[in-house]
C-alpha cells in the first residue's frame, strides 16, 4: 500500500494503534541535574513502552492495518524491530518469524524468544539478516515487516512525535537517534517543520550523515556499541526526502559519550537505556548539540533493551 507519510495519516494511524500501546510519559528535569546546558529538559521516556522500544509502534502499525497471510509476518532486526514485531503478533495470535544478526544483543534476543516467535540467528550485520529474511518472504508467503523503510513503519513511528508534542507543546527542538531512519522519518513527518528536528549517530555507523553528504541514502560503515540498533548500513529510501526536508542537521557522539550518557541517566534518574536508546541524550550532554539556554528541548530516550550486567559494566 503505497501510504503517504503526512501529519493527516500519522493521526489517524495514532487512532488505530492507540489501543494497543502505552502513551510513554515524559519527565521535565532540570538541566543541571544531568549536566547540560540547557536550563530544562523534557525527557520522553520511550523504553518504557511495550516490549521495550519505540518500535512498537510501528509493527503494530503493520499488524492492524496490512491483510496477514496464513505464513504470518517476517522481519529482519538488530534486536527491537524484531521484539516489537514478535510482541505485537503474540498479541494478535499471527505467526511470526525473525532474523537478526549476531550483533543483535543477548537481552533483545531473550525477549523475542520469549514472545514466541520463530528466531533466526546469523550474519554479522542488519544488512544480512534482511537478506535471509526476503529471501523467507519469497519462499513462504510470509508479509515482510521492514523495519524503516516502509509507510506503515514511518506512520507509527510518527505517532511518538505526535503524542510528544501533545505532552510537551511548547517544545522548540527535538532530538532523536537515527539507524534506518524510521523514527526521525515518523517524527519530522509530524513536526513538518514547526519544531526544530535534530538527528544523532554514533560516529561509527553515521548513515543520514553520507546519505545527506551524498544527496542520497548510500552505504555508510556500521561500528559502535550501538550497532544493534542504529547501523542498518543506510537510511530508508522513504525518510530521506522527509529527512531532507524537515531534519535541521545530524550530529555524531562518540560511543564514550553514549557510555557517558547511559550512566548519567541511570545515576541522574534510575533510568535505565540501551546505547541506541541514550544516543540522542549523548548529543545534548558530551556538547554534539549545544541549546540555547533557555531553549526549549526534549530528548527522546528510544529503548531499554540491554542487560542489567552490561549496563553495570560501564556504570
């Protein structure tokens, strides 16, 4: 179905998959509680959605919208695409099965496990897991889930900039991680320009850094603690234009600075992220994006899936 990504459809999607997540809340904390510039911040803590991770969103996006064959879905992941897509055909009662590379992270390959899916495991990078998974599309019937290059993806992920600027409306600046660019597609798509939408990559994998060098999305390297989440190889055809569009610049942050925000959350706030999930935080905090100070900013907090043993590691 060839949808368009516009502020009219990410609405009404927002009513088809309202019943089916949680509205994340949002936290506004003083800036130098976490030791940035800003004088305040509105955080919105999307690891607290269900199985963990904005993509939720978007695979129940897919569910309740697409006709599903007997074969069920497929997807291929770094770890969250695939747990939301297990999660949300668990609850629908739809086959599903999954493929993730070896990178993907032991805590997010438990959690699709544990919601029933069949689980594949193989190839080092996202880019061969969406290989083998096309391939099983072909072969079985299966309807692929892509995990940001496909309208219904970017129409749920944009649901969380809606929803953000219901519960923060007088932000000026968003900042959002980007892998494939499904989320910043989802939420630029929303913001269209009325607020100011700041990308962030980890310096080893800057995907929507080349596309935009290039003017087009294009292989980029794909290294960095936060590989599982934010390394696809390249940005989605369908969010550049958006990307281009309404996404005022990209900043990179080291994986140091990830680590670094990480345990500033948690000693700061007990909240616990993943690397991919504290990326955008990174930026605001290691000075990769420096606010006005009185500028009104709000970080999203993506994901929540890592090991409680690997987040000690680095506390």
């Amino acid at each position: 179905m060839n949808l368009p990504v516009t502020r009219a459809a990410i609405e009404h999607m927002y009513t088809v998959i309202a019943p089916q997540i949680r509205r994340t809340p949002v936290v506004e904390v003083a800036g130098r509680d976490l030791g940035v510039a800003a004088r305040r911040v509105t955080l919105k803590l999307e690891q607290l959605q269900r199985a963990g991770s904005f993509k939720t969103r978007g695979a129940f996006a897919h569910l309740l919208t697409r006709r599903i064959p007997r074969a069920g879905v497929v997807a291929a992941s770094g770890g969250n695409h695939g747990a939301a897509v297990a999660f949300a055909a668990m609850e629908l009662e739809t086959p599903a099965k999954i493929f993730v590379p070896t990178v993907s992270s032991p805590a997010k390959i438990a959690r699709i496990r544990s919601y029933g899916a069949n689980l594949v495991v193989g190839g080092d990078r996202y880019a061969e897991a969406l290989a083998a998974s096309e391939s099983w599309a072909e072969h079985s019937g299966a309807l692929p889930v892509h995990a940001f290059d496909q309208p219904e993806t970017l129409l749920g992920q944009g649901t969380l900039g809606l929803e953000l600027m219901m519960q923060a409306p007088d932000t000026e600046t968003v900042i959002v991680a980007v892998g494939g660019g499904g989320l910043i597609g989802g939420v630029a798509a929303w913001c269209a320009g009325a607020v100011r939408v700041v990308g962030v990559e980890p310096e080893g994998a800057p995907t929507l850094t080349e596309a935009l060098r290039a003017g087009r999305p294009v292989d980029a390297p794909t290294g960095s603690i936060a590989a599982d989440s934010l390394a696809p190889r390249r940005v989605g055809d369908l969010m550049f234009p958006i990307a281009r569009a309404h996404v005022e610049r990209v900043v990179l942050v080291s994986d140091g600075a990830i680590r670094a925000a990480q345990s500033t959350l948690w000693e700061g706030l007990r909240v616990v992220a993943e690397p991919g999930g504290a990326a955008a935080f990174a930026a605001l905090q290691s000075g990769a994006y420096v606010p006005a100070r009185d500028e009104r900013v709000a970080v999203v907090i993506s994901g929540g899936n890592t090991e409680l043993s690997t987040l000690n590691a680095h506390l």
